[in-house]
C-alpha cells in the first residue's frame, strides 16, 4: 500500500516513529465484549479481561493450578494438622497458604491481562497509537494518521497491523505485543509489557512456596521416622511416603524452573531487554532504562511492598462492571 503522503512496509523490523512518548495506559482495545482469532476479552469501560484460547496453554495452566492444590493439600493435611506442635502448624500454615494465594492470584493476574499497553504520544498535534488492534492497517487509516511526504511505518505481515517499536508477533495470540519477552504456556499468555510484572511475581512466589515445601517435607521425614511413623499421620505410612515423594519431586522440579526464570525476567528488566530481543540480537534503538529505572518503570513507582503485591490496581467496582459486561453487554468482532 503507497500513496503520495506515506508509505507503509510490509516487514518484520519496527521503526521509532510509532514509539512511545509520554505513555498513557488505556489497558484495553474497546468496550464491549472483544471476541477474535483466539483470544476473547471482557472489557468494561476502557478495561479488558484478556483470555487465549490455547488448547496447550489452558492444559498447562489447569496443571500449574492443580499442582499448587496439590501442595496445598499435602503441606496442610499430611504435615501440619497432625503435627503435635500448636505454634509450628499456626506459622508455617500462614506463611505457606499466604506464599500460595499470592502465587495463585499472580498467575491470574498474569494470565487474564492483555500483554499490550496502549500507548499514546500526542506529536506536532495528532495522537498515534503505540500498539493497536490487528488488521488496522488499512488506507482509510493510514491517510488519518496525516503522515509527512516521505515518513515510512511498518505493517506486520501477519496481522495486518502497524507495528510500534519493539514489537513482534506472536502465532499464538495471533497478534503483535510490544516488549514481548516470550510466549508461556504455564500463563496462558504472552509476557508483555502489561503482564510482565504478574509474570515475574508468580515466578517469584512459587519457587518460595516449593522451597518452604521442600523443607517441610525434610522436616516431617525426620520427625515421623525418629517416632517411627506412630501417629504421625492421619494417613497410613505407606501412603504419606507416596504423597511426600511426589511433593517432593514437583517442588524441585519448580524450584529449579521457576528460580531460573526469575532471574533471567529480572536480568531482563535491569537491563531494558527482552528475551526475543537478546536471542535476536537486536541492537537498541529506544533509550534504555537501567537497573532500578527498569524495575520502576516495570513494577511502577520507587522500592516498595507494593511491588510484591499482585492485587495491585485490582478493584471490586472493575470486577462488579466485568460481571455485568459479561452478562448484558454489547457484543461485536474485531
């Protein structure tokens, strides 16, 4: 597509004319119930309830919270109920069950955000969308945006979408997220420059709760053979041992991944990098924010408890207009 005021290229790279300035968080596409390729959204106002629809993802995703149950179960039932020691079970039931919501909460958060921050930069008088719907480029929209003679944009191929700056495409989600560090099937959903912190937390607290886990288990295994298993359960012997061992396998395993992850993700962030874009070897074209400047700028505001908090921006009144959208709003097909 070429006319005499632009001209729009059909390529993979991206180009800091449709960067983003001074951001604005809109945190949706549109109202409505959105409904396309594989994703479905639920927006009220200018919110959107994000949702892939992955077969792998949401099997992955149904494991991630059925392990964590699973936990849940042998942690409470098989070690800490029956412990003799009132103070032992009260604190570490806390600490572990605690550990375990924020885990669960943060996965949602994850999973149930749209990866892509709408961004705008009001220049020389016209606002431009950072990250905008897919099939959006068209000449209609191409001759609105009043683009100098000569000034170039990129289209992806794929989705028929102008692409911002660090942006790529996804075949999953059917789309182009801008900052997407990688596709994860456990979350159902692209890291992206909206989720990223929900991804990071989620990592963070299941390699704590498989850690506490796992000590827990050494714990109970030295306490129930030194008494040689006499009421030290309310299960029978041989089927503690079975429950423990299993526990004791997922933890490692998830300790070991999700450790891995958490620190590549914070690597990542300090260094104003994503995975896609280091595995490419893309050479920056934005200004980089460094260290602290990357954790604020992902986590938003200075060094808090606020970080760790994956209830953070969530309100009951958004939740209530999410029900009501989903239950009477309009409904249309992008």
């Amino acid at each position: 597509m070429q006319s005499s005021n632009h001209r729009l290229r059909d390529i993979e790279q991206h180009h800091p004319l449709l960067s983003a300035g001074a951001d604005v968080e809109t945190g949706g596409l549109a109202a409505g119930v959105i409904v396309g390729g594989p994703h479905v959204g639920h927006a009220a106002g200018n919110r959107t309830l994000w949702f892939i629809h992955d077969g792998c993802g949401m099997v992955c995703a149904t494991m991630t919270w059925f392990l964590v149950l699973y936990a849940e179960f042998v942690v409470n039932f098989v070690m800490l109920l029956p412990s003799k020691s009132f103070w032992y079970s009260l604190l570490n039931g806390a600490a572990f069950n605690s550990l375990a919501v924020l885990a669960l909460a943060s996965h949602l958060r994850a999973m149930l955000t749209d990866p892509v921050r709408i961004l705008r930069r009001v220049t020389e008088g016209r606002i431009e969308n950072g990250a905008v719907p897919k099939g959006n480029a068209t000449k209609e929209y191409m001759e609105s945006l009043q683009l100098k003679p000569g000034e170039v944009i990129y289209k992806c191929p794929k989705c028929c979408s102008i692409k911002p700056e660090r942006a790529h495409h996804c075949s999953i989600c059917k789309r182009c997220i801008r900052k997407m560090d990688h596709h994860c099937p456990w979350v159902n959903n692209c890291v992206g420059e909206k989720n990223q912190r929900f991804f990071v937390l989620f990592t963070m607290y299941i390699a704590l709760i498989s850690a506490h886990a796992l000590g827990l288990s050494g714990m109970h295994f030295f306490t129930c053979i030194k008494a040689q298993w006499n009421e030290c359960s309310n299960f029978s012997p041989g089927v503690s041992v079975l429950l423990l061992i299993f526990l004791c396998l997922e933890a490692i395993l998830f300790l070991t991944f999700t450790a891995v992850m958490f620190g590549t993700q914070i690597h990542s962030i300090c260094n104003d990098e994503t995975e896609i874009e280091r595995l490419k070897n893309e050479k920056p074209t934005w200004e980089r924010h460094m260290r602290w400047d990357g954790m604020k700028a992902v986590f938003g505001g200075p060094p808090s408890l606020l970080w760790c908090n994956p209830f953070t921006g969530l309100r009951l009144r958004r939740l209530l207009l999410l029900t009501h959208s989903r239950r009477g709003g309009s409904e249309f097909s992008v």
